[in-house]
C-alpha cells in the first residue's frame, strides 16, 4: 500500500458512547472526500488508557478497515500526548487532529485540506458559536488561555484551543523531534510554521459523556504554555521586583518624614507597615511559586522519562 495522502488522529479517552457515531460520520466523509487513489486516507487512533470498552471498539473498527490503526497507550497520559503517540506512526502528507466527542464535526475536514492545498504548513480551526455550546465555566479558561498564548507565543491566532487543525508533514516531524514532555501541541506547530491560516469550523455540544478537562487539567495547561513557550514570567518577576523596591523605598522616605512631622500619630503606623509587609510576602510566593514551576520543569526533562509507552500497535499487516 502506498503512503496515504490524509492521515486523521484521533485520540481517545473513555469515548465509548461517541465512537460508533464518530466512525460512521468520519467514514462517510472520508468516502465522499478522499475516494481518489492518490487522496488516499488513513485514520490513527491513541487509545489513551481508557477503562471503558473504547478500545475494543477500536480494535474491532481496526480488523474491518486496513486503512485504521489503533496505537494502545499502557495508561492515561493526557490528551496531546496521545496525539503524539499517534504522530509517532502516521504516514500521510498532510496530517488532521480532532476531537472524538464530535464537538469538532468530521465534515469540517476536507475545508481544512482545501485550505493546506493553498500551501499552508498549517491550518486550524476557529470555532464558531462556541458561547451558545459551552458552559461559561469552560469558555473563560479558554479565554484566557487564548489570550496569554497570544502574547507569549507572539503569533496572533483567534482560537488555540481548537483540535481540529492540519498540519503538514515537516511540521509533524519536527514536532516529533521536540524531547520535551510538556507541549500544547498547536503552539508547538506555530512555532515551527511559517504559513498559518485559520478557517471557520463548526462546533457541537459534547454528544455524549463528560468533558475530560477539570479545572485543574486546565490551570495545568496554561503553566505549560506560559513555562514552555516563554522566558518572560521569568522577566517580569524582575520587573515586578524593581518596581516593588523603588516602591517601598518611596514608602519609607514618606514615613521618616511623616514621623518627623507628627511625632506623635503612631497607632495607624503599624497597620500600614502590615499591609506593605502582606504585600511583599504576597508578591514573594509568585515570585517563588514562578520559579519553582521553572525548576520543576527542569527537573522532569532531566529525567528524561518517556512521554508514554506504547503497549501495542492494532492494524492488520
Ligand atoms: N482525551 C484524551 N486523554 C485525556 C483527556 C482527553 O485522549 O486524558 C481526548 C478525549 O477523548 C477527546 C479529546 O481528548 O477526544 C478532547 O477531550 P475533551 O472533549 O474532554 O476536552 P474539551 O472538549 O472539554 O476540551
Ligand atoms: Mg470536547
């Protein structure tokens, strides 16, 4: 079998209820769009460790149709590292991810293809009427990490979060070269791009089961896009710190001579002194907790664990 034009990655974390829906819409399009033997397709799958019967599901999807493979992680190990796992064997030109909850709908794709053939080395998806879909709970992260990334990464993009998104070959694999543990797998490819392009996407409600990002998941994204992407927490500690000195030195000119003035008002003087001294106590532990989340960092690439383990590869021979 010759390399596919179209290579689709899906990662999957207990989707039972979405996959059979998923499949059926994907192949459908998959046989309208990309029928032709030189658009050959092919669809990869990361199961990411899900303790539902996804993975059968898969595996049978696997042993009907040559053109799907099914890369079995040996636990859960997130979302874009399950894309990685999936990257690590695909073989198409031009490569799409997406989301197996059906929020990104699998028509969509042949737009963002048509879009790469412009000769983009990415694309991604901009979701529209994304406020009436998702609960506010679950945008505002969104926007605010869309915002920070927009200013750390310096590449002007309307909507980082979408996983529907083409990339070409050369950028998969120099993402695959990335040894770093912790990537948000669209600000990686931008770095790496030189011609991005945005297309408007549809977006549904989660067809079925729950959103696998708690709040926590979320605020452990955006550390990874502020430290991974950027030095410049880092220098704003130092900024802060100056402004923070000239500040308190302001302050304590002021107080000699407020004390010089009225020797006797005394009592509010330890209040005040209070309040600056929380402050500087509170601006320390971000200033500790920045560093501390730099050094972590650090010391996971140090150990240089891998990323995942792959257990097994389901495709026919
Ligand atoms: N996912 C995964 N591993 C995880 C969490 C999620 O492979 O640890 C997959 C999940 O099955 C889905 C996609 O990543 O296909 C997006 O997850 P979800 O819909 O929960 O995220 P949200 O849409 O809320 O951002
Ligand atoms: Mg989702």
């Amino acid at each position: 079998m010759s390399n596919p034009y179209l290579s689709i990655v899906i990662p999957i974390f207990n989707e039972e209820e979405n996959i059979p829906v998923l499949w059926e819409r994907l192949s459908r399009m998959l046989q309208e769009s990309f029928a032709t033997p030189e658009r050959g397709w092919e669809v990869v799958f990361t199961d990411d460790g899900s303790r539902d019967r996804s993975l059968e599901m898969l595996k049978a999807i696997a042993a009907e149709e040559p053109r799907v493979s099914v890369v079995e992680f040996n636990r859960n190990y997130g979302q874009h590292s399950a894309i990685f796992g999936a990257f690590s064997i695909v073989a198409g030109e031009i490569i799409v991810t997406l989301d197996a909850d059906l929020q990104n709908p699998p028509e969509e794709i042949p737009k963002l293809v048509a879009k790469m053939e412009e000769g983009f080395d990415v694309v991604g998806g901009w979701r529209q009427g994304r406020m009436d879909n998702d609960s506010l709970f679950r945008t505002l992260p969104s926007k605010i990490v869309n915002a920070v990334t927009r200013k750390t990464t310096g590449v002007k993009l309307n909507d980082y979060g979408c996983m529907l998104r083409a990339y070409r070959r050369e950028i998969v694999d120099a993402m695959l070269q990335c040894k770093e543990r912790s990537s948000f797998i669209p600000a990686l490819a931008n770095s790496f791009a030189k011609r991005i392009a945005e297309v408007p996407v549809g977006h549904a409600e989660r067809a079925a089961g729950e959103s696998k990002y708690g709040l926590w998941k979320l605020i452990n994204l955006q550390f990874d896009l502020l430290t991974s992407f950027s030095l410049l927490p880092l220098q704003m500690l130092s900024v802060i710190g100056v402004l923070i000195a000239i500040l308190g030195f302001v302050l304590f000119l002021g107080l000699v001579a407020y004390r010089f003035l009225h020797p006797e008002g005394t009592a509010q003087g330890v209040f005040t002194l209070f309040a600056i001294l929380f402050f500087f106590v509170g601006c320390q532990f971000v200033a500790f907790g920045l560093l501390g989340e730099y050094i972590g960092r650090i010391y996971q690439e140090v150990r240089d664990r891998p990323r995942f383990v792959v257990k097994r590869i389901h495709k026919q021979l």
